[in-house]
C-alpha cells in the first residue's frame, strides 16, 4: 500500500521532467539527465538508470536522508536534556560562534563541543542499528573462520558499547571520548560505525551533521529543553532506533528564562 502510494507520488514528480528538456538540478534531475546519448547527441528514450532504479534511488534518499538525521536530532536532545551542563556548554558555544544569528553553515565546523555531542549521540543511539555484508571469499576474522557467500550482519549498537574497544565507561555519555576525532575516540579506529565505513559508508554523512548542527544550533539560541515527566525511555527496533513513546520535552524560549 505505501509501496505503491511512494511509486505514484514519485512518478508524479518524475513524468512532467522527463516531458520538457529541462530535469531540474537536484539529485532528481542528474539522474533523469543520465539518459543515454544516441548517436545524434539527443537523449534516448531509454533510461540508463531504469525508471525503478530511479524511484529506488529517491526512496532511498529520502529515508535514509530524513529519517536517520532525525532521529540522531531526536536521541541528542533526549541526551542534552538528561545532561543539562552539556546542553549549557553547547549553547555558550553557539553563542560564542554566532550570538543571536542565524548560524553561518561555512562556520559550523568550528562548533567542536556540538561535534564530539553528536558523535557519542550516535554511539550509544545509532539510528542504523545492523549492517549487512556477505564474503566474497573464504576468510578469517579474527579467530573465525567465514566461508565465501556467508551473509553477516553487524550489531552497530552491541559493538557501540563494547568495553573492550571503548572503555570501562562504554555505557556511560562522555562527548570528551571524542575531542581528539573519531579515529582517537576508541582502541581502534573505527570503533564508531554509526555511518558505516569503507566504500559504501553513508554517502550524507558529512551532510547531515551539518544539517544536524544547524538545527541543533538554533534549538539552543532560542530554547532550553527539558524532559517531560510523561517520558518513557523505551529506545526500540523500529528498522531504525526510535524512542517507543516519543519524545516528549518542555522547550522554553531563553528570553522567557531570562
Ligand atoms: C544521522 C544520519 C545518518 C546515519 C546514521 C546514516 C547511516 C548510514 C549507514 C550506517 C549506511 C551504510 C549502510 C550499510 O553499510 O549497509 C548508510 C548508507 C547510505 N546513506 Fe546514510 N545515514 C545518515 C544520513 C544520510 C543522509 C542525510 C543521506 C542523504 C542525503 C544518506 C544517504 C545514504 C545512502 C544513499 C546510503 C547508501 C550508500 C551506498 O550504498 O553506497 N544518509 N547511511
């Protein structure tokens, strides 16, 4: 049902591009203009991405894209209104960086509090919660031994808080972990795998830690939040991690506190 409600959504939007030379220059667009070249330099009819890769590729942007940074937002303001110094800390930083205007995203770089914040957000509640992989040879990892063709899946959350890579305080929210980087952050140097690593790592990261800090950034000049005493803490399995019962939060404007 929803399948098919996102395919005649999607075709609606595609359809009306394809008729007129113009695609558009979105995601969207780059993909409509990979037609195939005929020989008289036109576009063929043909598609070298199919119609279906086509609407694939936009659902997979658009949840992987949404959903995932929403849901990193969502688990840090849980985290800064359960630790009210770090939500301090932050806001002084966002302060300090772009007072009372909208911050400049060329600059949000240096908001390296925010930074080592979202980082421990997203290990102890990665939103992608397994990987998939299978062998494409007899291998050994470690002392196992993995046939060619095994398929495996990688518990992002299990390994998140394993104390042998990260610490007798895995379980624990310390942002300082990672105030040298990610590589610094644990035993090893991928330790955090909440984007995935190697060629097919998430392809938005950096693009959605800055959207990341952009909200977060003006969340903070305009409001402290609070947890409402309705809150639940249910983190659960929902293909992402989703709090079960939501997130309700008490936001105050700053001007009101002051
Ligand atoms: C907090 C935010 C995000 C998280 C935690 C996240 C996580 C991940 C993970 C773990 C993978 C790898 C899956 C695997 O290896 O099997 C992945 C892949 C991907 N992500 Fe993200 N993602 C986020 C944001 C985004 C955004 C904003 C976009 C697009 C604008 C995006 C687009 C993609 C795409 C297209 C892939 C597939 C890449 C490929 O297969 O080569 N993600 N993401």
């Amino acid at each position: 049902m929803l399948e098919r409600k996102l395919k005649s959504l999607l075709t609606e939007i595609i359809q009306p591009r394809l008729a007129t030379s113009e695609y558009g220059n979105d995601l969207l667009g780059v993909m409509l203009d990979s037609c195939i070249e005929t020989k008289q330099g036109g576009k063929q009819v043909d598609l070298s991405l199919s119609m279906e890769e086509i609407i694939h590729e936009c659902k997979l942007f658009f949840f992987a894209g949404h959903e995932n940074t929403s849901l990193l937002l969502t688990w840090s303001v849980y985290l800064l209104s359960i630790y009210p110094e770090w939500q301090e800390k932050l806001r002084n930083e966002v302060l300090k960086e772009f007072g009372r205007e909208s911050p400049n995203p060329n600059a949000l770089n240096k908001l390296k509090e925010m930074t080592m914040v979202l980082f421990e957000t997203l290990r102890l509640y990665s939103p992608a919660l397994f990987m998939q992989r299978k062998t494409v040879a007899d291998m050994t990892v470690g002392s196992i031994k993995l046939p060619k063709g095994m398929a495996i899946v990688i518990p992002i959350p299990i390994m998140h808080r394993d104390k042998e890579v990260w610490g007798d305080d895995a379980d624990e929210f310390n942002p300082l972990r990672f105030k040298n980087g990610i590589t610094g952050a644990a035993k090893v140097p991928h330790g955090l795998l909440a984007f995935s690593m190697g060629p097919r790592s998430c392809i938005g990261q950096n693009f959605s830690m800055l959207e990341a800090k952009s909200t977060l950034a003006l969340m903070l000049q305009k409001f402290s939040f609070t947890l409402s005493p309705d809150y639940v803490h249910a983190p659960v399995d929902l293909f992402t991690l989703k709090p079960k019962f939501g997130l309700p939060v008490f936001l105050r404007p700053l001007d009101k506190c002051n």
